[in-house]
C-alpha cells in the first residue's frame, strides 16, 4: 500500500499534494525516486479475512450451535455450521424448482414423471443430505472454509529417488537413497490430477 501524508493512494486515481494536482497515471509512470522525493511510502496492506467466516484476523466465528443464559433467559446463537447447511438447502431448492411444474403436472393428468428427471432430483437430494453431513463434520472453520471453497484438483505427487545429471541415483554418507517429491507423470508424461476428498460433494449437473 502506497500513503503520502499518512493517507493511502490509489493506483489510477489522481491525488493533490501541497496545491499540486498529480494526474491519475503518476504513480504508474513515476520513478522509485521520484515518489520518495514527494514523500511516498510503501507499508504492508492491513491483514484481510473472509467477513463470511470470522469476526477479525485470526477471529473465527461460531462454528457450532451454542445456548447460554443471560439476564435468566436461554439465548441461542446460530453457528456457521447451521447457517451453511441451510444455504445447502437454499440451494437445492434453487436446483429443483425449474422442474417442479414437470411434478405438478404429472400430479394433475396422472401421467408418469419421466425417469430422467425423477433420477436427476432425487440426486440433488441425495447431494444436499451428504454436503449437510460433511458440514456437521467439519472440524473447525478453517476444515470448514476448505470443504466448501477450497481447490477442487490437487496434483498427485510420488517420491523417488534423486538422480544426478547422468541419471544415476544420488546417495547420502552413509549409503542411504536421497529421496524427493515429484509430480507423478501418467504415461503420456502428463501431471496426473486427482480430486481433493476434503472439497464437499458437487451437485448433480443439471439436465
């Protein structure tokens, strides 16, 4: 973050100091020097956090449901774990309801529900239930932010041992294998990508 005066400066935004009127491309085109001589700064950018998650930087919020009492009365705060499985089923019902008329429908001529759609929501129930269920088992909010947010690809790794630049394998003083990690190849020589198991379970894909 660049400050001038102890305020902060934006990249592309004009800026007046002492009477003089800086268009918005100075600091894109000026020299280190030049924004020393006018007294510009650079400082670490205050801590970020995810507002959905926690109260403050290292301030997690409620992950559990918890009941106390105050002034002699019970008082329940909803923790992120309720408040995300409901959103769960926000969701499934968002999936469902462009064909919910196929039901009513079928309902009122008495005619059968095509079976592609009786499959396809009975998935996104299925799929509701069990991201419900991965969000009740979450650890804590870090377990819980990566479950439903975290990267759906990690790449598969082995270990093998060090080779030098002959190819022999690289040993240590006492004649022990120099071991390291790296990507494990298929045999088109590619990356191999495997699913993260902590990533909640992905909605059926619409029909």
């Amino acid at each position: 973050m660049l400050k001038l005066d102890n305020k902060p400066l934006s990249y592309d935004r004009a800026f007046t100091h002492a009477g003089i009127q800086y268009p918005a491309n100075w600091l894109r085109l000026s020299s280190l020097e030049e924004r020393n001589a006018l007294g510009i700064t650079e400082v670490a950018n205050d801590p970020t956090y995810d507002q959905r998650f926690y109260w403050g930087v290292d301030n997690p919020k409620q992950l559990n449901d918890k009941t106390e009492t105050v002034d002699g009365e019970e008082v329940k705060t909803t923790g992120l774990k309720t408040l995300w499985s409901a959103t769960q089923g926000e969701i499934a019902a968002s999936l469902l309801a462009p064909s919910d008329w196929r039901i009513i429908k079928a309902k009122e001529t008495g005619t059968n529900i095509p079976s592609t759609w009786k499959t396809y929501r009975a998935a996104v129930r299925t799929a509701c239930n069990t991201r419900q269920t991965e969000i009740g088992n979450a650890a804590d909010v870090p377990a819980l932010i990566e479950l439903l947010f975290g990267q759906p690809i990690v790449i598969k790794t082995k270990e093998q041992q060090t080779t030098d630049a002959d190819g022999n394998g690289v040993v240590d003083s006492d004649g022990k294998a120099v071991m390291e990690t790296v990507n494990d190849l298929d045999s088109d020589g590619n990356i191999q990508n495997i699913a993260n198991p902590a990533i909640a379970t992905a909605w059926p894909t619409p029909i």
